[in-house]
C-alpha cells in the first residue's frame, strides 16, 4: 500500500492521542502533606447535598458510608489513603477508580450521586 | 412497501443487529485500563451505515442500538442509557456532518475523530451535570486521548471494510435498479 500524506496526518493523531493518555496517567497532584482531607459528596434521597470532610491522617482508619439514590456507598478510609469499597451501582467504576491519595485524586459514582475526592491542605 | 423503503429497512435492521453483536463481542474483551473507558466497536456499524445508507438511517441505528443495549442490559432510562444514547446519537450526528466535510476519497478516519471526540464530550457534560462538580474535567485530557486513538482504529476498520461493502450493498442496489 502507497503511503498517502492522509496516512502521516492519521499517524500524528494517533501520537497527539498517546501523548494525552500518557499525561493523564501519568500526572499527579503534589504529594499528600499533613492537612490533606477527603471530601465526601453525596445526595441522600429526599434531603439537600451532603458534604463531609475527613482529614487524611496517619493510622486514622475508619469506614465512612454515605447515601444516595441508589442506596449505601461504603468508603474505607485507611490513614493517608482512601476508597470505594462498595457501591449499589451496575458499573462499579467509583471501586475500580482504587486508591485516592494525592490533592485531586477522585472516584465519581454517577448512579448513585456520589464523589469522593482529595483535597490539598488549601483547598476549602 | 416500496421496495426501495423495504430495502432501507432491511439495511438499518441488518446493521442494528451487527452493532449489537459487536456491543457483545466488545464486553467479553478485557477493560481498558481506564474505569469506564470502551473501544465502541459498535460505532463501526453507525459509520457504516452513515457511508452506506444515509444519515437518518445512521442516526437510527445508533439510537436503537443504544436503546435496545441498556433495556437487555436491564438499564432502561437509567443513567447509564442516557450516557449510551447521548454519546452514541451526538457522535452518529457529527460524524454525519464530518463525512460530508472531508472530501469523498478521504478516509473515514476523519469522521470517526469527529464522532469520537463528541462522544467523550457529550459523556464528560452528563457526568459534570449530573453530581454537579466541575473537578470531573480533570480526567478529560485522559478521555480525550483514549476516544482519540480508538477512534482512529474505528475509522481504519471501517476503511478497511469499504471494498468489501461496496460489493455487498452498493452494487446489489444497483442490480435491483435494473
């Protein structure tokens, strides 16, 4: 097959395309510092927006469940690190986004209204 | 029924079917690394369909196609149909307007970019509308790249297909013509 200039212009797409799927997986926030914290939102049926802050800390465990239209998202909480544990939706996409420890990390769960998120020691 | 209609009927129905074939070969393919991310093998069919049928009869077999999948799936109007159906009808729309843009030797690459990058789009905009949160942005380049480079692989299949289709479709037509 000839190579056409087509070809070459389809090739550097496919480049442009490599470049920003290695800058996406690859880029990460700023390391954790003290004063790192997650923000839980979430939208239980019949009431407001939730919001709960928890700070991320060193051999603070703990098990944080959250409501939403679907039923009980289950965050687990370990010391500096946190994840979806379990989630009442089909996909299951927010437990396999795992870990979250870095200022911008998130896992999003759309069925089920709820994002939890890294927060730097600025951000409010 | 006219035959012509009957003919066009029997095209959208015959690439509906392949394009839920295909949405079933692509769920027994191992996940792309990225949680929520697919190939779309089956907007081989809606390209197909925009080269070979027309652009209404495309656009219809994207919107059954992804209505038909999330009612098997048992996700009738849920969320994630309308993730499916936006993506895959905006995406039938634009790649419509994208063949028409690029010249008629150019290959469908072009177009299926076109489709794939109002496909992530269509789908990052639902997700910020629906909890509400901009932060979701910040995997767009990731979406982007990704709808990129499996649209171009969409695209070089279906330029693959064009010999082979042609005999298939457009000169059976032309037989019936006569």
């Amino acid at each position: 097959m000839k190579i056409r200039r087509e070809h070459l212009l389809i090739a550097l797409v496919l480049v442009v395309g490599i470049g920003l799927v290695y800058y996406g997986m690859t880029r990460r926030g700023p390391a954790a510092t003290p004063g790192t914290r997650l923000r839980i939102t979430s939208e239980p049926r019949g009431s407001e927006k939730t919001i709960s802050v928890q700070p991320l800390v060193a051999g603070l465990d703990d098990i944080i469940e959250v409501e939403g239209p679907l039923g009980i998202t289950v965050v687990e909480v370990d010391g500096t690190r946190a994840h979806v544990v379990s989630s009442p939706c089909p996909d299951k996409i927010c437990i396999k986004m795992g870990w979250l420890e870095r200022p911008g990390e998130y896992a999003a769960c759309l069925p089920n209204r709820v994002l939890a998120e890294v927060l730097s020691p600025e951000e409010q | 029924m006219r035959s012509a209609s009957l003919q066009r009927n029997v095209q959208i129905s015959f690439l509906t079917a392949v394009a839920m074939a295909l949405h079933l070969v692509e769920s027994t393919l191992p996940p792309l690394p990225v949680p929520g991310a697919k190939i779309g093998l089956a907007n081989v069919a809606t390209l197909v369909a925009l080269k070979f049928v027309g652009f209404w009869p495309a656009v219809a077999v994207a919107a059954i196609r992804s209505t038909l999948g999330s009612a098997l799936a048992g996700k009738f109007l849920g969320l994630g149909f309308w993730m499916s159906f936006g993506g895959a009808t905006a995406s039938a729309l634009i790649m419509g307007l994208g063949l028409r843009l690029t010249p008629r030797n150019a290959s469908a690459v072009w177009a299926s970019l076109a489709g794939a990058t109002a496909h992530a789009s269509v789908q990052m905009a639902i997700a910020i509308r629906v909890l509400g949160q901009p932060t979701l942005l910040v995997s767009f380049p990731l979406l982007l790249g990704l709808s990129l480079i499996t649209g171009v692989f969409i695209g070089l299949v279906c330029d693959g297909l064009d010999k082979p289709l042609h005999r298939f479709i457009v000169d059976r037509d032309r037989r019936n013509r006569r």
